[in-house]
C-alpha cells in the first residue's frame, strides 16, 4: 500500500514534467523555437498561482484565499502573456536571439523570486499552498490517488487540445512554416504571427504545469526553478521524441524515472558527505544523453508522425528518414 | 556616485569582453549561439590551477609572490599549459559534437540545443572533479593603492586591464591585417563561397576556437585572479558575455569588447542603486534595451 502510494506520489510529480514537456512541444516540436527559460515560465505559473490561493499572510503582499482553479487560470494568462512579450521582442530576429532571451528570463525571474521577499517570500519559498483533496491528506494513498487522477485529467485535456491543434489548419500552417519559412509565407501565412501564437500557447501550458505542481507539493522555493528543471524537460522532450506529444509524454516519464532511480543509487553508494558531489554527476549522465541522442536518433524514440490532415491518414511511409 | 565604480566597471567588464569576444566570433563564424562558451572559462581557470599546482610540486619557488603582484612566477607559465588545454578541450568538444553536427547539415538550432547540453554537462563535471567549494590562485593579500580622484586598485587588478588592453589590439591587429584574418571574415561573411574561393574552412573553424579558447581561459584565470574559482563562474557570467556580444554587434571584435565594458560599468554603478542581489538582472535588462533598440548592436551590420 505504501509503495503504490509513492508510486502514485512519482507518477503525478512525472505527469507534472510532462504537461512542461507539452508546452515545450507546441515550441520546438511544432514550431522549432528553442525556450531556454522553461524553469522561468514553470516558476512563474507556480508563484502566480500560489500569491492568488494561499491565505491570507502577514509577512508578504498576495494571500488572496482564491480557489485552485482560478489560481490555474492566472498562472495560464501569465505564463501566455510573458511568452508573448518575448515573442513580440524576439521573433521576428534570428533564432538564437529567442533562446537568449529566455535564457536571460529565466535568470530574471529567478532574482525576483529570490529578493522580493514581499512577495514571494524569498529564499524561503512559499508555504500552505492549498493542495487539490486536502480533506485527505492523512490517508496516503486515496490522496495520492485522487491527485494522480486530477493531473492525468490535465495532461489528457492538453494532448487532446494539442493533437486536435496539430491536424488543424493552424497546426498544418506551423509546421509549413518550420520546414519552410518562404514557401509559408508565399502562400500568405504570416510566419512572425503563427510562431507568436505557438510559443504564448506553449509558455501558458508551461505556467500552468508549474501551478499544477506547486498546489500538489504544496510548497515552493526559488531552489526548484534553476536552469537543471529547464535542462531536464528538454531532455524529457528529446529523448520521447520532438514533435510527437505521446513522445513528450513519455519522455517525461522516462527520464524522470532515470532521474529518480539515479538519485536513489547515489544515496545508498555514496557516503553521506560525497552525496552533493555525486549527484552533480547525474547532471553529467543526462547532459550526455541529451547529446548522444541529438547526434545518433535526433528524431527521439517516438518520431514525430508526419501528418497532413486527419482525413488523409499517416505520411510517415512516404517520407525517407 | 562614488568613483571606485569605475575601476570595478573597468575590472570585470575586461573579464567579460574578453569572454565576449570568443563568443561573437563562435557566433560569426560558426553562426550559432554557443552556451558551453562561459564554461570554457571556468574550465580554464581550473585547468590553469591545475597546471599550477604541478608546477607548484616540480619547483617549489615558482609559488613566491612577485612584487608588486600577489602571485609568482608559476601562475604565468601555468596560464600558458591551461591555454593549451582549455583550446585542446574546446577542439576535442568541436571533434565529437559541434563538428559531427555541422557536417550532417543540422539546424543551428540544434547546434545551440547540444551546446546547452555540453555546457551542463561540462559545469557538473567540474563540479564533481574539484567540489563546489570555491578555490584561489593565490592566498596572499593585497592592499588597494589610491589612484587619485577616491579612486582606488591592487597591481593585480591593474595589471588585469592593461593585459586586456594589449590582448584586444594584437587581437584587432591579427584579425584585420592578416591573411588568417581576412579568411576568418570571409567565412563569416559567407562560408560557401569562402570555400570556393580557396579558403581553408576547416583552418578558420580551428582558429576561431584557438583564440576563442584561449582568450576564455585568460578571462576566467582573470577572474578567478581577483575574485575566487568555483565551478558556477562561467555559467554566471553566460548572459553578461551574450549581452555584450550582442551590444557590440556579432562578429565584431571590438565591439564586444566595448560591450564587455559597458555592461561591467552598468553592473559596478547599477549595484550601487538597486543593491548587488540584481547584478545579474542588468545585463538582462542591456539585452532588452538593445533587442528593442538597436537589434544590430553598435558595430552589427543591418539584417544580421
């Protein structure tokens, strides 16, 4: 029982991963974006979503007591709205300058999460949280459960969202525009406009991923949100495979397992006083992978499937690998 | 305002121009946004620390302070097997990443994406070989002599400026006056047509990593000089090193050297309004301004 409980408990932490990984597919597997400030966007989402839902407090601004829902949907247009003012700076410029940029919002944010004690509570986080089912926290496993089956619920409405955008004429209009930027827009598609869209679509998922995870911990500190989280979603993304949302998924699931069970393994070798150390190796592990694969299957265990519309069925066999 | 502003400015924006300039020339001529860049310096500074500490165990007058400096002989004559090192693992990196990619045609993008691999990669292994704990060069104190005008540095400090100083105009010199060079901005103007016209492509690529390399092991010993060695440095001063490559205009090498100083001075002056928790926060706001302003940078040409 308690084992199906951590069970349960690694299960909804992996499915958080993978609504990132989602959001992150709209952006470089539809698109070809590269966001390097995941850990900022996934931030943002949290402590927006927490500053509207906590109680009331006396020692920073927000405590506003709202329900979890609404904190979502805050966390949503924040992460849209932030994805879209770096669109508008970036987008229309070379493509490195995106990654750049987010990047440099990443470092931003996390400064602000730090030192806006105010705010955010600085270094020491943000507590009570309220979590989805609180009425059962002391049955371990019906809270597990239930939790796991709300996050599912999320990850599933986002798939069916995002596989329903894939083979719409949107989602056609922006992968013409990844292969092919001139021939796109010869045929009066407004690249900068589409690529816009597709990365405040994938920021908001982004936002609400970190909201969606933060009322599950219950608890968030700046610490959770440094460039590794940013580092981990994008192997998620391209080991699983870039392009296919079922390969985002289990992608996320994948590594974070690799992640879990590794982190595992260290503490039971390494000495208590060598843990730190160790565990920066597993860094070195996943920063291997995500090479290794970017050179010998860049298209991920899960390739992206090829298609035109719903109606004319799968491509994948016309197109040489 | 207080006047030591401007030596600090002037201090850590050498470090940073000189980064920046191995990476605006990464990015010119390699044409695509190199994360592992900051990493190159802290592995210079720990491979050059390395080497020192050798050297160290071989000779053991080498570690004597020279005056007026804080440091002896050893840590120049270690600087120069760290440089070799550092362009030996920056070459090693092009071998069995960037190069592999780049033949097979991949996106920038892509190029980038490994890059940022690389570069987690990289940082956590220095972390695991010397541990999170920051070292020295040197364990000696210096005093800060008056300058005059409340101004106030060390000779290490001083020695660090006019060091770059004479880097960046040999630097200039190589670039715009020799045949190395003219092949260099040719590949950055067009590596195709360079190509047919009988440059040696492959050549370029390797110099480029050679003085990149280089001149990131020299900041980072620099900055590991005046402030400390610890495994974060390089990745600290990523988006200081980005910002001026892109004030300065990519590809050009005094622009990223002017860029380095400017966000240094804005960084010393800006701390002491806002407070040093935002340092990293004003080379992020640069980039903004310079993306919304003037996208080219100072010297970029239009349409970059």
């Amino acid at each position: 029982m308690e084992l199906l409980a951590y069970a349960a408990f690694f299960l909804t932490i992996a499915l958080t991963y993978a609504i990132i990984c989602l959001g992150l597919n709209v952006q470089w597997g539809q698109t070809g974006l590269f966001n390097v400030g995941i850990a900022g966007f996934v931030g943002l989402g949290a402590y927006v979503s927490a500053a509207l839902t906590t109680p009331d407090a006396a020692e920073r601004i927000g405590g506003f007591d709202l329900p979890i829902a609404l904190g979502w949907l805050a966390a949503m247009a924040a992460g849209g709205g932030l994805a879209l003012a770096v669109g508008l700076l970036t987008l229309r410029m070379r493509s490195d300058y995106l990654a750049i940029t987010t990047f440099g919002i990443a470092v931003a944010l996390q400064l602000v999460f730090q030192n806006t004690e105010s705010l955010t509570g600085g270094a020491f986080g943000m507590a009570f949280i309220p979590r989805p089912f609180s009425g059962l926290q002391g049955e371990a496993f019906a809270f597990n459960g239930l939790n796991l089956a709300l996050t599912a619920a999320v990850v599933l409405a986002c798939y069916l969202l995002l596989e329903h955008l894939l083979r719409s004429p949107w989602g056609r209009a922006l992968r013409a525009v990844r292969e092919d930027e001139v021939a796109a827009q010869a045929l009066g598609k407004n690249p900068v406009l589409l690529r816009i869209q597709a990365f405040a679509l994938g920021g908001a998922i982004m936002a609400l991923a970190g909201a969606v995870q933060a009322h599950f911990i219950g608890f968030i500190a700046p610490g959770n949100y440094l460039p590794m989280m940013t580092f981990q979603v994008w192997a998620m993304l391209i080991v699983g495979g870039s392009g296919n949302n079922r390969g985002a998924i289990l992608g996320a699931v994948l590594v974070w397992a690799i992640w879990a069970l590794s982190g595992a393994l260290i503490s039971e070798v390494f000495p208590a006083d060598q843990q730190a150390r160790a565990a920066s190796l597993q860094i070195v592990i996943i920063g291997v992978m995500l090479c290794v694969i970017l050179l010998w299957r860049p298209q991920g265990i899960l390739p992206e499937v090829r298609s035109v519309s719903r109606h004319l069925g799968r491509r994948n066999k016309d197109i040489k690998p | 305002m207080n006047p030591q502003a401007i030596i600090d400015g002037l201090i850590a924006g050498s470090t940073i121009g000189l980064g920046a300039i191995g990476l605006t020339l990464t990015y010119s001529i390699l044409r695509f946004a190199n994360f592992t860049h900051g990493d190159f310096l802290a592995w210079g500074a720990y491979l050059t620390l390395t080497v020192a500490g050798v050297l160290g165990g071989l000779a053991a007058g080498l570690g004597a302070p020279v005056y007026p400096f804080s440091f002896g002989w050893g840590l120049p004559l270690a600087m120069f097997g760290g440089v070799a090192l550092t362009v030996a693992l920056t070459l090693g990196l092009d071998r069995i990443l960037f190069g592999k990619l780049r033949a097979r045609g991949a996106d920038a993008i892509i190029i980038v994406m490994a890059s940022f691999g690389a570069s987690m990669a990289l940082r956590s292994l220095l972390e695991f070989i010397f541990t999170a704990k920051p070292a020295y060069f040197t364990k000696a104190l210096q005093i800060a002599k008056p300058l005059g005008l409340g101004m106030r540095a060390t000779p290490d400090q001083l020695l660090v400026i006019g060091m770059t100083a004479v880097l960046v105009v040999v630097l200039h010199l190589l670039v715009t006056r020799s045949a190395t060079g003219r092949a260099m901005r040719a590949v950055s103007e067009n590596p195709s047509l360079a190509g047919v016209y009988g440059v040696n492509v492959e050549n370029v690529i390797r110099v480029t990593w050679i003085i990149g390399a280089g001149l990131a092991c020299i900041a980072g010993v620099m900055a590991g000089l005046l402030v400390q060695i610890r495994p974060y440095m390089g990745f600290d001063l990523l988006l200081p090193l980005f910002s001026a490559a892109i004030l300065g205009g990519i590809g050009s090498i005094p622009g990223a050297m002017l860029g380095g100083l400017i966000i240094g001075l804005a960084e010393a002056f800006a701390v002491q309004i806002v407070g040093a928790e935002w340092r990293a926060a004003i080379s992020f706001v640069i980039l903004v301004l310079v993306l919304m302003l003037r996208p080219q940078g100072l010297f970029g040409q239009k349409g970059a």
